[in-house]
C-alpha cells in the first residue's frame, strides 16, 4: 500500500503539506466488518487503497488494482477488458454467464456489481479501494468464496469545491476527468463528477485493418447527501457507464499436434505467419464492436435510532446491456467441411440484458458499557433478465463434418433470487485487555430459474428429450433452491500498542446454478454450490523509527475448498459443448506480506508480496484424472513495489517522482490443462512471467497555484506479455488463443483544483 495517499476528494481539493497526507494514511479507516475501524484493528486481511494513492499510481481501470494488492489478480475474460474476470487467493469466476455467480463480489457505493459487463470502470473521484480476502461467510450482501472488493467514490462534502483533470498520451489517446461539489444548504451536499477516455488500438488486425484493444468509455457519476435532521443521513450514488470499443485483440497462440486441428497444416502455416508479424497483430476475420451500457443506483440511509444503536438500510439497483462479439481462434482460419463449405474456426457473440434489485437492512449497536459490538441484518437480491450466447464454425458441425449454421442458445428469461439473515458479534473481554472474540452466522437460500432455448440458425432445436428426440416448442424450464449456513469466527489480541495478532476461521459459499447451453436432460442437471473453510493467521503492527514510521502486515492461510465449479469443455457428436460441473476439491495454502515505510517526511516505499499453493485434491473431467492440472489465473508469486520522493521547491512548487514495480510468476490461462495422453500441462495454455514498471513525475501548486502538470508512463520497458487467453486444445480442438498485454504507453496531464 502506498504512504502519503488519503482520500481522492480531500486531495483534489484541499491541499495538505506532506506530512498532514502521510499521517492520514496511516489513519486509514475502512468497513471490512460493516462499521468503521482503522485498518490496522481489524483482525482480517484487508489492504485498502486510498483514492489518491491510485491517482499516484495511474491507475484509472479496476484491472490495474491487482498491482497494488497481495493476493488480487485481474484478468481480461474472452469478452473483452470491461468484461474481468476477480480472482484473490485462487478463487475466480470463468466467464459472466447470468447462470454463474462470482467467486469475488465487487461492491460499488455499497451495493453488489453481481455481472462483470462494465466493470473496468469508475475509477475517478474515489475515496478508497479495500479488497478483503478469504470467504464472506456473514456480513456482506453476496455471499462468496474468495473475498469482496469494495469501491467508495468521493462523498459530498459541505464546501463548494471541485477538480478538473485533462491529459494527452500515445495512441491518439486522451483523457477527461472532473467534479465539482457545492452544498445548496446546510442539509443537502451535491456532487458530481465524471471521466470519459478514448484511445485508438495497440492491436493491429491485419485481416479487417482494425485497431483492436481501444478505448471509448464515458463515465458520469452524481452523489447527494441529505442530512435533514441530527442523527440521521440519506446518501444517494447515481452512476452511468458507457463503452462503444472494436473489443479485445485474440491472437492465435499455440497448437498441441495430434489433438483435434493441432496438426491441421491450416492452423501450422497460420503460426507460422503470426510468428513473423509485430507481437501486437492479429490475423482475426471477424470485425468486432463492442457495446456495453450500465445504470445503477446506491441509496444508503443511517439512522441513530438511540445512544449506541444504528439502523442502517441499504438499496440497490443496477442494469447492464452489453452486445459483445469475439472470435475464440483469433484467425482467419477456415475449414471446409463435409459439403465442401467453407467456414471460419470460431466466431461468437454474447449478448446481455439484466436488472438487479438489492436491499439490506442492518441493525448495528454498542452495548454492556462498550464490550459488545453486534450486528444484525437481512438482504435480499434478485436478479432478472436474458443471455444470448451464439457461435459458429465449430459450434455449428455435425457429427458428419457437416456445417449447419450458427449455434445459438437463448437463456430467457433466467431469475436468480436469494435472501438471507446474519448476525455478528464482537466481545472485548473485561478479564483479558486487549483481548476480542467475533462469531457470526448467516443462513442463505438462494434459488434459479432458467427458461433456455437452443438452435441452430436454421432453426433445427437442439433441445432433446431422454430419446434424443427435439423438443417441440424448443424450450425448457428448469428450477433449483440451495440452502447454506455460512460463518466467521476469529480472536484478535492488541499485545502491545501498534501490534495486533489474530486466528480466523470462516465458511462461505458460491450457489449452484445451470448450464447455459446445455441441450439433454442429463446436461441440465444443476451444478452444487461449491464451499470453502479456511483458517487465517496474521500480525498487523505499525511501528516508529528514528524520524520516520512504518506499517508490516503479515498474513497466512489453509484453505478447504469443495465441489470447485469447473468448465468442461469437450466435441460431442462434433460439436464443441461447454458444461459446468462440480469437478474437483482442493487446497489452497499461502501467505501475503505488506510493508509500507516513510523513513523520513519527503520519502514512502511500499512493497507487497503474495505467494499461492493451489493444488487440486481430485478432478474428474470427462471420466478422466486431470487432477495435475495448474489453478487458472493464479500465479504462484506476485510483487508490487513502489518509491516516492517528495521535493520541496520553495516558490516554484513541489517535485514529485514516484515508481512502481508488478511482477507475476507464470500462471495458467484454462483450469482444463492437463493432457493426460501427454501426461503434462498444455504448453499452449501457460502465461509466462513477466513485470512491469510504471512512473510518475508531478510538479504540484506550481507557483502557489492549484495546478498541477505530470508526465507518466505505463510498461515503461516495453514488455511483450500475455494478459489472458482461452484454452482450446485440451476440448479436443488442438489450438489455443489470448489476448496482449498493453505495450508502452506514456502522456501528460494538467489538473486544476479549485
């Protein structure tokens, strides 16, 4: 975590002296257990990123926080870069189907972001970013696996204020980004702010000529604070995203000989041009144009209903419409079938429209002379809406090689509904100082609605009975409930001022659901939620050196994780079938370390170091032992580093340089990539390693003013790497594809406070 960072609103618009914003970094306040604590008192892993500390870094996209954060990785899916895939400690989701719950919750302004579509986004005018990692087994709306990700955008404030942001870079790229804040009477505070961004491609499709992986994103955001008698507030987020991109660049990565089209000489005479071609083309036939639009609304309402006790009530709504095309190959490949056809690999399309209503009401209060904290509360989610999945090429053979259009499966209309009661507590003992003990309990029921129809273009139903016979209407409604009690229980003992230790234990699950595109009775049959126990051990402390201070966290951890929700993926009578199934057991093991040191008032350093054990119990795919295969999306080690220095200039204003450090062991891109015929991993599916470094140079209050000019640069080195990919070889089709890393990209900006 970087030293000198506070909240975004409080930078942008009142100046501080640098050792007034390094004293409020170490004073950072965050909501890990649903009221405010200091970080450093919370018997939990949690690293919080302040709204400034992500300016400092350049960091304007969700997917750029896992440099910050041990145990955090973020990766682009197959659906683009605003379509991520979360993942912290080894546990993710794969894709975004409406049929799947995440494996970490995002939470802007309080409220869940249950679909990925739109969430690189928002990153303008925060507060803060805390990422909380282990099973949410009690407090927090959606219960999962992995942890939460909690994004706070600046609050109104009392005072009219505001910032405006503006910078060119490579690329043709250019950013806009402001807020003005104004109260309009003592009981009301408005604030509004907004970000739009635009960069052309640094992916070049020498098949369509068009520049992949750009950016055309507008962001608006208003926030109002009503405070209209003491003891009571109503704050009310309202947020607006829109992307109109060509989409992500897929690249034709690797082959695995004598496994489906690895041996094709199509796909070895296609590796063999990409191979003389600049790192960033792609020889895709499929032009691209991505369009993503969401709505949602936070309405946060505290009362304090009497001396120590809060009813807190929480409402949320989001809306997501997103018409996402890809091509699974990234090729101009072809292939001629039985008839003499010529069709391309793999084109495929996702299109999506959801509404999600939330709401959660929270009792909290302080009672026997301050020794008991408690907590008790109810939600309720429900999510409605469709999701069109089509593909083509392969998707759409028959067992005699013959093509017959586009595969496509309609889930519509799919409702997901949950409800659940929690209750938490936290007991200081009297007999015992410095001593705390937490449990509490949640009880879940979660239940799944599908109405799925599945065609091919031609309109022949792939829907079929137990006889195999099609169903006439192609349609089939399928239902299931799920019932869960989930748990946290922890000790924590202040040894000594500035060190706290702590033990925690905690369940939390992610619900089952239904295949997508399934089309036999068998292949409907509902994936089980999948559960992890995990145990946690860690030390915080905060510690003073001669003319400086410093913070070290320390955490380990041993997770049991059952009925793991996994894709197989396999050619079944030719076509290319994707299922979920409750495949495999596991355990995960490791530790993450955060140290954060000011040895003198103008200099921070920060360095953050994770290491994941994932290792798989068993895993059945398709009747066969996969059990060696690497965790997806999991690197081994990740190390992020960073070093400021602050310059006092007198007249002329103050210098500051700062740079950052990420870098990743190899990881894998398919959790499907162990060949047993090979008896190894799939070459064709690992990432390798790479780091990568990024720098800052500010000239702040130039000339006493408010205005402040910065030059930066992202992958300042110009790395070629791999940001994630889809494994195809091990499905039976031989090929493997991903998507680039960004190269190099620097810019200037000005920013004007006021």
């Amino acid at each position: 975590m970087a030293i000198g960072a506070q909240p975004a609103y409080a930078q942008e618009t009142a100046p501080q002296d640098a050792e007034a914003a390094q004293q409020q970094n170490f004073d950072i306040v965050v909501t890990a257990r649903r009221r405010e604590e200091r970080l450093q008192d919370v018997p939990v892993a949690v690293t919080a990123v302040t709204g400034e500390a992500l300016r400092s870094a350049n960091i304007t996209q969700v997917q750029d926080i896992q440099q910050k954060v041990p145990g955090l990785t973020i990766q682009s899916s197959a659906f683009g870069s605003n379509v991520l895939q979360v993942a912290i400690r080894g546990q993710r989701q794969f894709d975004p189907y409406i049929t799947k719950d995440p494996a970490v919750a995002v939470y802007f302004a309080d409220v869940v972001q249950n679909r990925p579509q739109g969430l690189n986004s928002g990153m303008f005018d925060l507060d803060s970013v805390q990422v909380l990692k282990g099973p949410q087994g009690t407090l927090f709306g959606r219960n999962t696996t992995g942890g939460a990700m909690i994004i706070t955008p600046a609050a109104p404030t009392d005072r009219f204020e505001g910032y405006v942001t503006g910078g060119l870079g490579n690329y043709d790229s250019w950013r806009l980004e402001g807020a003005v804040n104004f109260p309009l009477a003592d009981w009301i505070q408005v604030r509004a702010a907004g970000a739009l961004q635009r960069r052309d491609g640094f992916t070049k499709n020498i098949t369509t000529g068009q520049r992949l992986d750009d950016e055309h994103k507008d962001n608006w955001r208003l926030s109002v604070k009503l405070t209209p008698f003491d003891g009571f507030e109503n704050r009310t987020v309202i947020n607006g995203f829109k992307a109109d991109e060509n989409g992500i660049g897929y690249k034709l990565l690797g082959s695995l000989p004598g496994i489906g089209f690895g041996s094709s000489p199509t796909v070895i005479d296609e590796l063999a041009r990409l191979a003389a071609l600049p790192f960033h083309t792609t020889t895709s036939d499929l032009v691209l144009e991505t369009k993503i639009k969401t709505f949602s609304l936070s309405n946060v309402s505290e009362w304090d209903v009497a001396d120590g006790v809060t009813l807190k009530n929480i409402f949320g709504y989001r809306y997501v419409d997103s018409h996402i095309p890809f091509d699974l190959d990234g090729s101009s490949m072809t292939f001629t079938d039985a008839n003499d056809k010529i069709v391309p690999f793999f084109p495929s399309r996702e299109d999506m429209r959801v509404r999600q209503y939330s709401n959660e009401l929270q009792l909290l209060g302080t009672v026997l002379d301050g020794s008991l904290d408690y907590i008790f509360g109810g939600f309720y989610f429900l999510e409605k809406g469709r999701d069109r999945q089509a593909s083509g090429g392969h998707g759409g053979v028959s067992a005699g090689g013959v093509y017959l259009g586009d595969r496509v499966t309609y889930s519509d209309p799919v409702r997901n509904e949950a409800y659940s009661a929690f209750a938490q507590f936290t007991y200081r003992l009297p007999f015992l100082e410095g001593v705390s003990l937490t449990a509490g309990g949640r009880q879940n029921h979660d239940k799944r609605e599908l109405t799925s129809r599945n065609l091919i273009s031609d309109g022949t139903c792939r829907l079929v009975d137990d006889a195999g016979q099609p169903l006439n209407p192609c349609q089939a409604y399928h239902a299931k409930s799920y019932n869960r009690f989930t748990y946290t229980l922890s000790a924590d003992w202040k040894v000594v001022p500035g060190v706290l230790a702590y033990i925690a234990h905690r369940k939390g699950y992610r619900t089952g659901g239904f295949n997508i595109s399934a089309t036999t009775p068998a292949q409907f049959t509902p994936f089980n939620p999948e559960s992890v126990k995990d145990v946690e051990l860690g030390v915080k402390t905060d510690f003073h050196m001669s003319g400086g201070r410093g913070r070290f966290n320390l955490a380990f951890y041993s997770q049991n994780y059952k009925n793991i929700q996994r894709n197989q993926g396999s050619l079944i009578n030719g076509v290319f079938t994707q299922t979920i199934v409750n495949a495999a057991s596991a355990r995960i093991k490791g530790f993450e370390a955060e140290l954060a040191l000011q040895p003198v008032d103008f200099i921070d350093f920060g360095v953050n170091v994770a290491h994941v054990h994932a290792r798989y119990s068993s895993w059945m795919s398709n009747g066969v032992d996969i059990a060696a295969s690497q965790f997806a999306g999991t690197p081994a080690w990740t190390i992020g580093s960073n070093l400021g220095v602050n310059i006092p200039l007198g007249d002329i204003g103050e210098l500051g340089l700062r740079g950052d450090i990420y870098h990743q062991t190899k990881t894998n891109n398919s959790d499907n990539n162990f060949l047993s015929a090979w008896n190894r991993i799939s070459p064709t599916s690992i990432m390798p390693a790479y780091t990568l470094v990024n720098g800052r140079i500010d000239l702040r209050n130039i000339a006493g003013s408010r205005i402040t000019a910065s030059l930066w640069a992202k992958n300042l080195f110009d790395v070629d790497y791999l940001a994630g990919g889809t494994e195809l070889a091990n499905t039976g089709l031989g090929y493997t594809a991903g998507f680039l890393g960004a190269p190099r990209t620097y810019g200037a900006e000005l920013n004007f406070r006021f």
